[in-house]
C-alpha cells in the first residue's frame, strides 16, 4: 500500500547554511491493513518522511508509491486517496466539528447532501455527536484530537497518515485514540504513524522501523525487534540449593537455552532463551523428566526501550 | 467549474468565520469614521484650490481617496489572517485535499473585498448626513472599482506572506509598501495638487488610476476618462496581483 525507495530530503536552515540531510534514503514497503509505525527520536526524520508521503514536500530523490499513485508524477491522485493528520491538528477555533467535517468532505469533491451525511456518521463513529455543534475552540484535547481523526478519514481513504497522535494527551484519551485507530484499521484501512513513545508503538503497530538519524536503522514486528536484541528471560524458582544446582545442569543441556545465571539468593536460575513462548514447556518437561518441580515460573520480555538503546545508543524519549 | 465551486466553499466557510466575530466591523469603521468628522471638516478650506467652497465639495474629494485607502490598506494587512491560519496548520490540512489551490487564495481574497465593500458602503451611507451626494449608477461604479483594488491588495498581501512568513518580518514589510502607495496615489489629497515630478511618479503607482476613476465618480463625471481608465488599469493590475498570487501559492503550496 506504501512503499518507497531511497526517499530523500535535505533542508538549507538558513541562506548560506550548509544543507541538513532531514531523510537520507528510506525504504518502506507497508502492506494493506497494517498499522506501520515510524519510531524514534524528535529530529529523526519521522515526520519529514511523512510530509513528503503526504503531498506537503517534494522529496530530493527516490521514488514512493501510495496508494497505488505514484507520488512524483501523480500527487493529486495520492490525496485523493490518504488522509492526513498534522501533529497540531488544523482545526479553525471559531467553527463547530460538523461545519469542519462538512467542508473537509467537500473539499474532496463530495456533494453537500452526502458531505452533510458523512459528517454525521464521523461525530458518531468518533464519540462526538453531543459536542459537534460546538465551536472547536471549547474542546479538550482528547475530543480535539479524535475530531482531527474524523476529519482525516472523512472521505474513507485507503491510507491514513497520523504524525504523532497521542502526543500531549492523558492516558484516556490516548487509549481512546488507539482504539480509534485500530478500529480503522480493521476496517482495511493501512495507517502509518510517526511516534516517539516506545509503548505506543509496541501496542499499537504491527510492524515498526526504528527511524535515526534520517534513516530505517531496523524494521519488523514488535515481537521480531524484541527478539533480535535479547530474546526473553525466564527465571524459575526451585525449593531449595539442591534442587537448584540438579535443575541448573539439566536445564543447561537444551539447545534451547542460551544462557543461564544462578540466584542462589533466593534458590532460583534465570535463563536466557529466544523465544520464552516455545521454550517454557519444554523447561517444565525436562524439569519433570528429573523428578524437579518449580516453585514458580515468571516471563520477563525485553521491551523496546532495551531495543532503542541497544540500536541508537540512547533512550527515544530524552535524546 | 472546479475552481469557482471550490472558490465559493473557501468563500463560504470565511463569510461564516467573519460573520461569528462581527468585532471586525466595528473596528474598520471606527478609524474612518474618525477621519470623516475629525479630519475631513479641515479640508475645506485646504481644498480650495481645488474647488472646494463647502463641506459638501470637500467631502466629494475626500471620501472617495478615504473608501480608496480603506480598500488598499485594508487588502495590504490581510496576509497576517493567512499567517495564522497557516501556524495552525490550517491551510495544510486543506493542501492533503485536492482542492483548487487558486481557490484556497481566492476565496480568502474575497472575504476581504466583502468585509472591505460593506464597510466602504456604511461609510459613504453615513457621510451622506454631511452633505456628501452620490448617484447611485456612480457608486455601484464605484464600489467596483473599490472591489477591485481591495482583491489586487490582499492578493499582493498574501503573496507577501507566503514570501516573508513571520509576523514580525511582514509588518515592516508592508508598512514600507503601503505608505508610498498610499501617499502616490493621493488618496488624502488630489495628486493634481502636487508638482509635476511627483505627478509623474504617481501615473506609475498601480493604485493612482483607481483613486483618480473614484474622485470623477463622486464628482458625478460617470462619462470621465478617468472612470472607464481607472476601471481598466485598475482591472488589469489586480488580474495580474492575482495570478502572482496564486503562482506562488501554487508552488509553495504544491
């Protein structure tokens, strides 16, 4: 649904400044129905990479394809068929949400009496129906934000673009924004967000390119990025030294185990292992094969924070 | 048809904003109205080189280079409405529309040449009190005339936006414009007043024909060449105010 090759930009900051290269070549290939997220740090070239998707820059160089449109020779084909929500919204403080809906639909092309009946279904899907003769300026962030929503899917695009959804938003509304999203998406529609929240993309997308420094440092789902730095870590507690010690040398012998530490502090082993989903009952059943049964078995998963500085070196958020 | 449906949904929507903060009207007209009592019974005297033996005559000069002024300086401040509107990111949402990018310009413009048109005709219907006479054929005129050096300011004015976006660099910026525009164009008092140079000088400013065609048509001179010139120039110049515009809308805006 999206896919792009080497697309580039560089800004001049001032008159006489040398160039900054914002996008340094991004490959993307975003399949139908998913949710893609851009992740990474401010100034990573996210939202350059999403304005050029979107029509609002040319790009310098590569090629990318929306929609089915080719975004250099066509690009009033592509938005025709995307929507687009900007980090800060775009909504006039003076109009209400149906007056802001009624005029997104006709200014892509539809007819005033069906404008009029697809802004009444969009203050309903999106949970605004009691404020949508309210002037926009009276509304909190949360119900601002899922207005800037109806309106980038008013005219049910194939592809929608969100830069930062969730940015300043407390934790209900933000959950509320997912939800909304996720509900686009099983409708068909392929959404591709821009976040700096490691949480957000590991709920929300199906699949993330960790973005730096202008380009895709790695790519794939939640899951695969989680592996590809640390696997998973399972710690079993047993009852007591000697049982330890025995489970310690049965358990080191599966190939499934990569790397195993004692904690004889409190009688139990920590074991390394790619994917704990697979690895856990073939645990128990060695265990049990050697007479042993565990006190207790706990899953720790790497997050993507441990992903993030393992790939940049440093943290997203405070960079 | 696309650009003129699209024209009037952008023209819409401005009517609809400007008609819910009326606070604009009252604010445009305070200013005016201070030049007409205060500033216009001088005149009098002042203006009679120029055949002015009453109020009456007086005003039939003044009023005509007032409404002018108010049209062109009103059209050249216009462009920090588009200022604001491109910070709040506004004019970005319409631009991921296919929506005419003439008609995102246009329609603004003449949301100004509407607020400035009834502003001039509540100014003329008031200084009617004080011995202004006008036809009506001469002030439909007129406010044509007035239309359309109001459209050619605000497209200049947002062609300077686009070029110059900060509001602190495009107030200097227009200022230095509008202030030799305004004096050359001899909207306080007639050009025909001033030494030959700077009659020379002001046949070159673009707002000069439009004054001129406004005096001859309070004057009740329907049939003055300076009508029918003024129109013409006048209609020319704002063609051309606006396809510059646009261009650079266009490209700017993609």
């Amino acid at each position: 649904m999206i896919v792009t090759k080497g697309l580039r930009k560089s800004f001049r900051p001032r008159r006489g400044a040398a160039t900054v290269d914002a996008v340094r070549g991004i490959d993307l290939d975003v399949a139908e129905g998913r949710i893609y997220g851009l992740l990474g740090p401010n100034g990573a070239g996210k939202t350059t990479t999403l304005r050029m998707l979107a029509t609002l820059l040319p790009p310098d160089g590569g090629a990318a394809t929306v929609a089915g449109a080719d975004l250099r020779t066509d690009p009033g084909e592509v938005r025709r068929r995307i929507g687009y929500v900007a980090q800060g919204g775009g909504t006039t403080d003076h109009a209400t949400a149906r007056e802001e809906l009624v005029l997104q639909a006709r200014m892509h092309g539809i007819r005033k009496a069906e404008a009029l009946r697809r802004a009444e279904q969009g203050l309903a899907a999106f949970d605004l129906t009691e404020f949508g003769d309210r002037p926009c300026r009276t509304y909190s962030g949360g119900q601002r934000r899922r207005l800037d929503l109806a309106l980038g899917v008013v005219h049910r695009p194939k592809v929608l673009f969100l830069d930062e959804p969730t940015v300043g938003l407390d934790p209900r509304s933000r959950a509320q924004v997912w939800t909304e999203v996720r509900r686009l998406r099983d409708q068909g529609m392929t959404v591709l967000i821009t976040t700096h929240y490691l949480d957000e993309a590991d709920a929300l997308c199906d699949r993330i390119g960790i973005v730096d420094h202008g380009g895709i440092v790695t790519e794939g789902t939640p899951e695969q990025l989680k592996q590809q730095i640390s696997g998973d870590a399972v710690t079993i507690g047993l009852t007591d030294a000697g049982a330890t010690a025995r489970a310690a040398h049965v358990l080191a012998e599966l190939p499934c185990v990569r790397r195993l530490e004692a904690l004889p502090e409190e009688d139990g082993l920590r074991l390394h292992v790619d994917s704990a989903d697979t690895a856990i009952p073939q645990l128990l059943r060695a265990l049990a094969a050697a007479g042993l049964e565990p006190d207790h078995v706990q899953l720790q998963r790497p997050s993507l924070d441990d992903v993030f500085l393992a790939l940049t070196g440093r943290s997203p958020v405070h960079s | 048809m696309k650009l003129a449906r699209d024209t009037w949904l952008v023209y819409q929507r401005q009517l609809l904003l400007m008609a819910r903060s009326p606070a604009w009207l009252a604010v445009g007209l305070l200013q005016p109205l201070c030049y007409l009592l205060l500033f216009a019974p001088l005149l009098t005297s002042a203006l009679a080189a120029s055949g002015a033996h009453s109020t009456a005559d007086a005003y039939r000069i003044y009023v005509p280079g007032l409404l002018s002024a108010l049209a062109v300086m009103g059209g050249l401040f216009t462009g920090f409405t588009l200022l604001g509107e491109l910070h709040a990111g506004i004019i970005e949402r319409s631009r991921v529309t296919p929506v005419s990018r003439v008609a995102l310009l246009l329609g603004r413009a003449l949301r100004e040449t509407t607020a400035l048109l009834v502003q001039s005709l509540l100014i003329a219907v008031l200084a009617i009190p004080f011995g202004l006479t006008v036809g009506f054929t001469d002030l439909l005129l007129a406010m044509a005339l007035l239309a359309l050096m109001a459209l050619m300011a605000s497209s200049v004015s947002y062609g300077l936006a686009l070029l110059v976006p900060t509001d602190a660099a495009l107030g200097p910026v227009v200022n230095t414009i509008a202030q030799p525009l305004a004096l050359l164009s001899g909207t306080l008092l007639p050009i025909a007043l001033a030494p030959a140079w700077l009659r020379t000088a002001a046949s070159w400013n673009p707002c000069y024909w439009g004054v001129e065609g406004m005096r001859a048509l309070f004057a009740g001179h329907l049939d003055a060449p300076e009508v029918w010139r003024g129109l013409l120039l006048t209609g020319l110049m704002t063609v051309l105010a606006v396809a510059w515009a646009a261009r650079l809308f266009a490209r700017r805006i993609r």
